[in-house]
C-alpha cells in the first residue's frame, strides 16, 4: 500500500471512530443505561430517554449515515481514490 | 361491500401488479439472478431493501410486543436501525468493492478457505431458513383470518405465490416486486395509524401526535399510564427487564441486522461504491418513517384497547371478537363467572390475545372502514413476501453458488446453475411451510435467534475481514464455529428444552446473547490466530487492501 493510500485509509478510520462513538452513545447509553436520568426531562410529552429509545436515536442514525455518505465522498476525491 | 371481499380483491390486485412485474423483469442469467445485473439505482435498491427487511415481524410482531411490553419492547425498534448504521459504516461499501455475489463468497475468498466457505454457507443457511419460518407463520396468521381458509392453506397459499415469483424472477424480479411492495407496505401502514391519531387525538401527524395532550387535556402518555396502572397493569412507560438484558438485546440486535446475508447482499446490486454508501442511508431513511410512526400505533392500540374491552358483556361481544376466537389467537375464560370481560393486569385476566394479532385486531377494535381492514391485510402480505423472497435467494445461492459450483462442479453451465437454484428455493419452501404450519414459537422469538446467529458468526468474520488483514483462515474458522455452536445451544437450551429464565447466564435472555457469541468469537480468533495461524498469503492482504478504497470497482460477478 503506497502512503497516499495509507493516509486515505487513516482518515476513513478517523470518521469511523467518531461515527461509532456516537452511535454508542445515542444508540445504547441514552436509551439504555441512562434512561433514567434523562427520563428527568420532559419534551411536551415525551421523558427524554423514553422519546430517544422509541424515537430519537432513529433520528440520529439516519442523520449519521447521510453524513458518513457526505464525509467519504469527500474524502474519496481528496485522495483521488473515487469511484 | 364485506370486508372479506373486500380483502380478496386487495389482496388480488396487489398479487396481480407482482406477478406482472416478476414477469417483465425475469431474470435470464445468473448475473440476473443473483445480483440484478448490477444496475439497479441506489434509490430502487434502498425501495427494496427496506420492503425485503421490513418483515411481518416488523408489520405484525413490533408493534404488538411495545403495546403489551411497553418501554421494554423499544430495543426492538431501535435495535435494527442502530443496526443499519453499522452495516452502512462497517460492511457494505467493502464488500462492493470486492464485487461478488454472496456473502459465502467472501469468507471463503478472503479466508482462503473451501472449509470457512462451507462454514459460512451452514450459517447463511441457518440464519435464513429460521427467519423465513417467522414469515410463513406470519402469512399463515393473515391468510386464515382474512379468506377464513384453515391456517395450514394459508401457508401453501402464500408460498405457492412467492415461489412463482422468487423462481421467475430472481433477483431482478424480487428488486422490482419488491419496490411496488415497500409502496403498499408503507401505505398499509401509515393509513391506518393516522386514522387512529384523527380520532385519539385529533391530529393526523403521527410521529408527533402520541406526544401530544387528548380531548381531556392529559397527555396521552400519562393518561395510558394512568389506564395500565387502573387496571393492574405496570405503567406503559416504566421498565421491567433487568437493565443489562435490554443492553444486550439491543446490542445482539444490532449486530445482527448487520450480519444479515439477505441484507448484505442487497448492496452487491448497485453500480459503485458511493452508490452502496448512499442506498444505505437512503434505506434507512425509507425504514425509518414506518419505525418512527409504530410507537404511535402501539400507544393507540393499548389505549383503546384497555378503554374498549374492559367490562363488556361477553354476550354482546362485537363481531370481530367472535371471529378471532374462532382461531387460537384470542380466548375468553369466565374466571369469575359474571359474563363480562375484565382485561385486568395478574392471575384474574379473563382475555388472552396473541400480541401478533394486534396490528390485525385494532381496525376492527377501533371500527375503522373496512376497507383500511383489507389494506393492512394486503400490506401485511407484502411485507411477508418480500422478505420471504429476499431469504430464499439467499439460500439458493449459497447452496447452488456457494457449495455446488465454486466447489464441486466448476464447470457447470449457467444455465445448470439456476436451475439447481430453482431447486433450492422449492426445497427450501418445503422447509417454510413445514415450520409456518407448526411454528417453534412467536415471530419475534423465532427471528431473534436469526439475528443472535448473525451477531454470532457473519458479522465478527466480516469485520475482521475487511479491517484486520493479518487474520488467518484457522483463526476465523475457529471463532465462527464458536460462536455458532454457543449461541445455538444457549437458544435451543433456554426456549425448546424447558431452561427456565432464572436460570440465565447474568440475566442474559437467549434473544440478547449474541453479543456474548459474537464476544467468544472475537476472543478465539485473536487467541487461535496468535498461536496456530499463519500469515494469511500475499494476494489475500493485497485483495483487502484493495477492497478499502474504492476506486477501480468492477460489476459484480461470480466468475
């Protein structure tokens, strides 16, 4: 693997560490772990750690995939490596 | 008009627009057949793969369970999208760009191994057959309510038509079917529960409405808890299961949705990598306007159901409530013998109703036109259909493909090829009826030991493919039969020979122990590959190398 490819694939490791940590996050410690101290606030009504396990961490998932998308393409065309 | 005729002729109309599809878009080769040729567009192939993985448990199973569970039944929900992420980030754009047809082939080239091919197929095999069961029960359930055929007609009905067109069509058929499907599965969906969220709450926008306050100026969602808590029920919004069994339940369920082959494989159909990453989030996006509008249905299930079927007179029980009870889906007994229904938490409930029937049930409990009845009859058949399809292709071309051509017969024609396909799919359908007639459980049981399969063997094999290169066939061979064989006996031990729920291992329930199977896999691997294995061979690191990034994709193709 030559260094450009090394430096491309670093980068992709980079966005995916993050990506997962939020992942982590929305998808298991809200809804899960902390479920009931989030559960303290309310959002009309909604409990907050009720409303992200039946519906917020949906949300961010969606938002998180269209991002990678974005992020890699861009990441694809710096590195000259697209499709 | 009856709602039973009314049901035929959505039911037949819907069939119709399938069947001609399938026709129009038969497959003539393999590359047809398996991967659609390669050319579908990244937002048809997001169509069909949310129709292929929105399943009857999803339609039928997922808003039942949160009704009865409550909170504890959102891992459900949030599980499969969390899944989605993963499979979008980790898995999908590497395995286009390697560019085959199947997920087998994969193991077995990246392991170098005709003995982690076989493996692998034993897994897709497994994985695809136990779930293909939860959707024949499902087919059957609709069938026998809705053209008050027996249950066991129902199922032969409904796999004589996916038959028809999983074997004409193929993968290109079933990615076209199955794009007419997400339509009607979606609407079938959507319809009914604004209807319900008009007369609830007076407000049509379901993602938001069961948020909001009723007529009476209560939120619903205090007013619910209030309801369960009357009628000895604990509040909807409270939690039962141990906190860790809900992690890993979501986890398992997660990691599975991600290792699933029928799923997986849906992205070896579109032209570039770019293309696998936006289909995914496309995907997503299209599965995510069911998941976000099914809590609302749930809430308004419950709700009417605990208002409406407390404290009638069994005589004059409503019509649909005497249909029901003819199948084994609803039973009333008079425990304390005053003639009237009580629907009460505990030991003194007189009305058990199979929570699969819910979404089904409620039209008809909520008095909605009939018509809505026959639409989520002719959406509940899509949803079982497509995924039903989706299944099948995967088991044929992972016996017929997998094990058959790339190992015992090389040489074998095309043509050859897809007709011991064919063969497959009418083997396999046996297999489906068999277990749709006499299913080992409810849907969602049977289809989360899917998914704990999947955590267990494809998704560690596959990650560690595409992200460790150093990883050696004898390491990866090992951690899949591991995984394969714990998680397997846990299941079968804890829901078909009798282990009881205390028994569990840290309060770990079979449906969340694929995380445990997947956590021995990984383990096994690291350990076999750190003091038996090889260095994996130089072309094996090159092709993972190349499957990293993205430039110079070819179509995919088996050859």
């Amino acid at each position: 693997m030559n260094d450009n490819l090394e430096a491309y694939w670093k980068a992709n490791l980079r966005i995916l560490i993050v990506l997962l940590a939020i992942w982590f996050i929305v998808g298991l410690v809200f809804p899960i772990l902390l479920v009931d101290q989030l559960n303290n606030f309310q959002i009309g009504g909604f409990k907050l750690g009720f409303w992200f396990a039946f519906q917020g961490s949906i949300i961010v998932f969606v938002i998180l995939l269209f991002v990678y998308a974005h992020l890699m393409n861009r990441l694809d065309n710096k590195y000259g490596v697209n499709d | 008009m009856s709602t039973q005729l009314l049901t035929i002729i959505f039911v037949s109309i819907t069939f119709l627009i399938y069947g001609v599809i399938a026709w129009i878009s038969r497959a003539k080769s393999t590359d047809d057949f398996y991967v659609a040729g390669g050319g579908v567009s990244p937002l048809a192939n997001a169509m069909a793969t949310a129709a292929d993985f929105m399943s009857v448990a999803t339609m039928l199973s997922v808003p039942g369970l949160i009704a009865y569970l409550g909170f504890d039944a959102a891992v459900y929900l949030l599980g499969p999208p969390g899944g989605f992420l993963l499979l979008g980030i980790l898995i999908a754009p590497y395995l286009r760009k390697f560019g085959k047809f199947t997920i087998p082939d994969f193991i077995g080239d990246r392991y170098y191994s005709n003995t982690a091919r076989t493996l692998a197929v034993v897994c897709a095999v497994f994985i695809t057959l136990t779930y293909l069961a939860g959707q024949m029960k499902g087919v059957g359930v609709v069938f026998s309510h809705f053209l008050h055929v027996s249950k066991e007609w129902g199922v032969v009905i409904g796999a004589g038509i996916v038959f028809f067109y999983a074997v004409l069509g193929g993968m290109k058929g079933i990615t076209y079917t199955q794009v007419a499907q997400f339509c009607i599965l979606g609407f079938a969906f959507l319809v009914p529960i604004i209807y319900l969220s008009v007369m609830v709450m007076n407000d049509p926008f379901v993602f938001t409405s069961w948020g909001g306050k009723t007529a009476d100026g209560v939120y619903l969602l205090d007013k619910l808890d209030a309801l369960s808590t009357e009628f000895g029920f604990k509040e909807f919004t409270a939690q039962r299961r141990p906190t860790i069994d809900m992690f890993f339940i979501g986890l398992t369920l997660m990691l599975g949705t991600a290792g699933m082959p029928h799923i997986i494989i849906r992205y070896f159909t579109v032209p570039k990598v770019s293309d696998a990453r936006k289909s995914v989030a496309y995907t997503l996006l299209l599965i995510s306007i069911v998941f976000l509008a099914t809590p609302a249905l749930a809430v308004f299930s419950r709700t009417l159901m605990l208002e409406s079927l407390n404290n009638i007179p069994y005589a004059s029980a409503p019509d649909w409530f005497k249909v029901w009870e003819q199948t084994d889906f609803l039973s009333f007994t008079d425990k304390n013998g005053d003639g009237i229904i009580q629907f009460i938490g505990g030991a003194a409930n007189e009305l058990k109703i199979d929570f699969d029937i819910t979404f089904l049930a409620i039209p008809e409990i909520a008095n909605l036109p009939n018509w809505i009845i026959a639409l989520v009859a002719a959406g509940a058949l899509a949803a079982a259909l497509s995924t039903a399809a989706g299944l099948l292709l995967v088991i044929s071309s992972s016996i017929a493909h997998d094990l058959i051509k790339e190992q015992l017969h090389p040489d074998m024609s095309d043509q050859r090829e897809l007709t011991i396909s064919r063969i497959c799919i009418a083997i396999a359908l046996l297999f489906g009826i068999y277990f749709g007639i006499n299913p080992p459980g409810f849907i969602i049981q049977t289809v989360a030991l899917a998914f704990s399969i999947a955590a267990s063997t494809f998704f560690p094999a596959i990650l560690m493919g595409i992200f460790f290169k150093k990883v050696a066939k004898e390491g990866a061979i090992a951690g899949m039969l591991v995984g394969l064989i714990f998680v397997v006996s846990y299941i079968v031990y804890h829901e078909f020979l009798g282990g009881k729920a205390d028994g569990y291992w840290m309060n770990i329930s079979s449906q969340g122990i694929g995380v445990v199977g997947m956590l021995l896999n990984f383990t096994t691997t690291f350990l076999v590959n750190k003091y038996y294995g090889n260095e994996p061979p130089l072309e094996v690191q090159q092709m993972v190398e190349r499957i990293r990034y993205p430039k110079g994709v070819g179509e995919a193709n088996g050859h």
